[in-house]
C-alpha cells in the first residue's frame, strides 16, 4: 500500500455519503466514503493509503479526465517483472508505488526522473490511520 499523509480541508456528506478533500503540501486530494471516523474533523492529520494497482500514470498528459486525484510526481525506479512493473514515484517526501503491466511501461517508453502525472480515483482512497487524536 501507498500511504500520503495530510490534513483533512472540508468534508461534504449527504445521506451516507461523504466526501472529504485533503491538504497534500497545497495539493487537494479527494476521497469518496460511505462512512467515517467521528474523530476525523477538519484540521485533523491522517494518513490516506491507496493500493499500488489503483494509482494510474499518464506521461505528456493533456486534456480532461473524471479522475479527482492528479498529482505531479517523478519516477524515482522501475521494475520489470514478467508480467508487470513496479513504478516508484516521488512527490515532496512522499513515495508511491503503482504497478502497470510491463506493455504498458514499455508502451509509454517510461524512464527514471520521467515527470508523469498520477491519477488515482477518489472512490480508491481510503483513511488508513488517523494521527491527530
């Protein structure tokens, strides 16, 4: 799992749902939730996890897309496996990992301090931890 600590920004809700938007070092980042932890309040420090196979990559990227959640990072190392690789990418002090197929690394010609954009959809994040009590 990837893990970016932030600050909770605002929480909407209507029913059971809510949506919460994050500070990632002025980077909004949002999350889709059916439910949160009461102590989660604006201000309040968490930590967002996101499994590596939901964070996408996109290299020249322009345009619109649905995705909530574009950060701009770097690729800090690529593993080839067989099948798929292992992208580490690098945002401030923050390391994430997605993880492609091998086609699609090699489709992309992805190379180490590449600047990619990540995407990853508001619906995949979720509170791993909450750090502020």
């Amino acid at each position: 799992m990837s893990s970016i600590i932030v600050k909770v920004k605002e929480i909407e809700y209507c029913d059971s749902l809510h949506i919460v938007r994050f500070d990632f070092h002025g980077e909004v980042l949002s999350m889709m939730s059916l439910d949160i932890n009461e102590n989660i309040k604006i201000g309040t420090r968490v930590k967002l996890v996101v499994k590596p196979t939901h964070i996408a990559i996109a290299k020249n990227f322009s345009g619109d897309v649905s995705y909530s959640n574009q950060l701009p990072c770097v690729i800090k190392s690529i593993n080839n496996g067989k099948l798929l690789s292992s992208i580490n990418l690098t945002l401030f002090d923050t390391i994430l990992e997605s993880i492609i197929t091998v086609k699609s690394s090699q489709r992309m010609n992805l190379k180490v301090g590449d600047k990619v954009i990540t995407f990853i959809k508001a619906s995949e994040l979720s509170i791993g931890d909450v750090l502020d009590d």
